[in-house]
C-alpha cells in the first residue's frame, strides 16, 4: 500500500471541496483516497497522541500487578494492561497509514516533545486505584472512543471498534472492584471513596479543555474526526457516572453537584483547569516518571529491535537467494 503522502503543501479549493462533500455524504475516508494536508496532520496528531495514551496508560496499572490481592484479580489486570500495549500497537499501525513512520513518534514520546493523556500522570497509590482507573478512567475512554468509532477515517475508526469492546471489560472489571470495595469493611470503603475523591476531577479533564477553549475541535467536528464535542462527552460521562455512583454508594467529590431539572443533566463545579494545563505542560505528579519508565522500557528493549533486524535481514537473503536460484 501507498502511504498517504502530502503531494503539496497547498490543497487545491476543488479537491477539498469534493472531499468535505463526501465527509458531508457520511463517506469513510481511506488510506489511499485524496485528503487535505491539514486532515491528514490532525490525524497524525491525534492518534499519535492517543497511541501514546494507550502505551503510558499501562504503567500506573502495571505498578499494581504483583501486588494484586487475589490470583483472579491479577489475571485480570495482567490481562487489561496487556490489552492496553495492543490498542497503543492497533493505533500506532493507524498513524503508518498516514505516511509516518511509528518510530518518528515514539521518538517524539521519548524526547518529551509529544503529547499523551493528562490522566496518566496521577499515581496510583492503593488498589482502590486500580479499580477508579477500570471505572472511570476506562469508563471515560469508552464514552470519548465509542464516538471516534464513527470516525470519518476508516483505519482509526475500525481501531476503536474493537478497542471499545475490550475497554468495556476494562471498565467492569474496574466498577467490581470499586463495589466490592464499597461493600467491604469501613476500611475498604474508605479506600474506595478515597481513590474515587483523587480521581474524579482528573477523569472529568481527559475530555479536554472547555469547547470555548479547544483549537482544534471546529475543524475535527467539520471533518467528522471527532462527531460529539469535548464538552458534550464530558456531560455524558458525568450523567452515566453519578449515577453508578450512587449504585455503589460512593459519593462524587463535588459539592456544587446538582441535577438540573430543564437539562436532565448532572451538573458539575467548576474543574481546575490550572491543574490541567500543569499535568500537560509536563509538570504533574508523574511526568518525570512516566517518561523515565518508558525510556527505560526502550533501552531494555533494544536488544529485540537487533534481534529482529537482524532475523528480517537473515530472512530476506534467503529469499533473494531462492529466487536466484
Ligand atoms: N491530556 C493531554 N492533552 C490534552 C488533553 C488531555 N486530557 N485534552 C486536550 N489536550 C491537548 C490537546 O492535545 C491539544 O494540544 P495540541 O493542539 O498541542 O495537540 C490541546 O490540549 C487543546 O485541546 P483540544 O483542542 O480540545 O484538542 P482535541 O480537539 O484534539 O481534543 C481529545 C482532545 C478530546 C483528547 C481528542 O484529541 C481525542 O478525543 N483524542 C483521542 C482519544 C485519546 O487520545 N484518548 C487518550 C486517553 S484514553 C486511554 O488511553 C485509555
């Protein structure tokens, strides 16, 4: 296949005319169809930065496997965070359609010049976590993803079918601990309201800033990329969540929570947005760690990337050896 390349830098009025008909018509854009360089570079941009969500996410749940307090709960958290490497190789493998090489990216990650989730930047410190995680940090995912599967680019789109349906397990494997929690001594409950008090407001602020202050959604939005705004999704995550909050007897950590009657939303306090833009300018609790571990990861893995060169290398003069031959 031929990766989408930019033919020049300039879209030519016509073509992005007949391409925003087609977004327009509910048509799906492929690798190999014409796409304005700006889309193509928004794409780029946004599944890069989800890719790298995906890979940074397993380490604040990766800290808690051997310390998992049944087999089952291992099992499945060993299992949730291998699930989350995949989606990061599903979406890096997106990015490859659009004419980038996944290395130039993880690269960026490495040199700290790219961007991935804010929420990844929080420690975890009790297995309560593991659970708030499951819930509502998947929970918030499935929301924002299963809009992107309506996506008007097809690769990433196809992605987040699939990656949606493993979130899903994410997600109640993370709720069944919270209630188990609940459920469990007053100790146990503590943890869990604790967890879910850290949480909550980090989890409201993965959607991204307010619309009013979001550069890039307009133009998502006309292309069909994203088909709900950050505020929009964020509104429904808050309706789905209080509510299974209350199912478990948690209470979310917001006094100014109030369900609005003409609405029929929850509505919220306000979020710290100071905070957010800290966690993204790279100064939240777990920046400096995050990246460690992964530039760690990567060192330790550089005798694979050998290993496998050299087997390809190995494999390819056999090849050309039977085909002389
Ligand atoms: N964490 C870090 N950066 C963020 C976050 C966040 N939670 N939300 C917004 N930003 C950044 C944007 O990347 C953008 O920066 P950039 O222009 O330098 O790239 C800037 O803040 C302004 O935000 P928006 O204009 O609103 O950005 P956008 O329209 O791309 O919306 C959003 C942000 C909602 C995260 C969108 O990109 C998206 O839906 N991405 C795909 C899903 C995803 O990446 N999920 C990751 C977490 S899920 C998981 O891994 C389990």
């Amino acid at each position: 296949m031929t990766p989408n390349k930019p033919e020049t830098n300039v879209d030519d009025p016509a073509r992005v005319a007949a391409f925003e008909a087609r977004i327009a018509a509910g048509e799906t854009i492929e690798p190999k169809d014409w796409m304005p360089e700006r889309y193509r570079r928004q794409l780029v941009r946004m599944m890069s930065q989800h890719a790298h969500s995906e890979v940074v996410g397993m380490l604040p749940e990766g800290n808690w496997i051997t310390r998992a307090p049944t087999l089952r709960r291992k099992m499945s958290l060993l299992a949730k965070v291998q699930d989350e490497a995949g989606h990061g190789l599903y979406i890096y493998c997106g990015t490859e359609t659009l004419g980038v090489d996944r290395h130039e990216l993880i690269q960026q990650l490495l040199n700290g010049t790219a961007k991935y989730s804010s929420i990844f930047n929080y420690p975890t410190l009790s297995w309560a976590d593991i659970g708030a995680i499951g819930w509502l940090v998947d929970g918030a995912a499935i929301v924002n993803q299963t809009m992107l599967a309506k996506a008007s680019y097809g690769p990433y789109a196809r992605a987040m079918v699939r990656i949606c349906k493993e979130e899903n397990f994410h997600k109640r494997q993370g709720f069944e601990i919270m209630a188990t929690l609940s459920a469990g001594t007053p100790a146990q409950k503590r943890m869990a309201q604790d967890a879910l008090d850290r949480w909550w407001w980090p989890s409201l602020m993965m959607f991204g800033p307010h619309d009013t202050d979001s550069p890039n959604s307009d133009e998502l939005l006309r292309w069909g990329v994203k088909r709900k705004s950050n505020d929009e999704l964020r509104q429904r995550f808050i309706n789905l969540t209080v509510a299974q909050a209350k199912a478990i007897d948690l209470t979310i950590p917001d006094p100014q929570l109030r369900f609005d009657e003409a609405s029929q939303n929850w509505l919220i306090g306000p979020i710290d947005w100071d905070e957010f833009w800290r966690v993204v300018r790279g100064n939240g609790p777990c920046n400096q760690e995050r990246l460690a571990a992964r530039r760690q990861a990567h060192d330790d893995g550089e005798w694979v990337r050998i290993a496998a060169a050299a087997y390809a290398a190995k494999q390819a003069r056999a090849e050309s050896t039977s085909e002389a031959a």
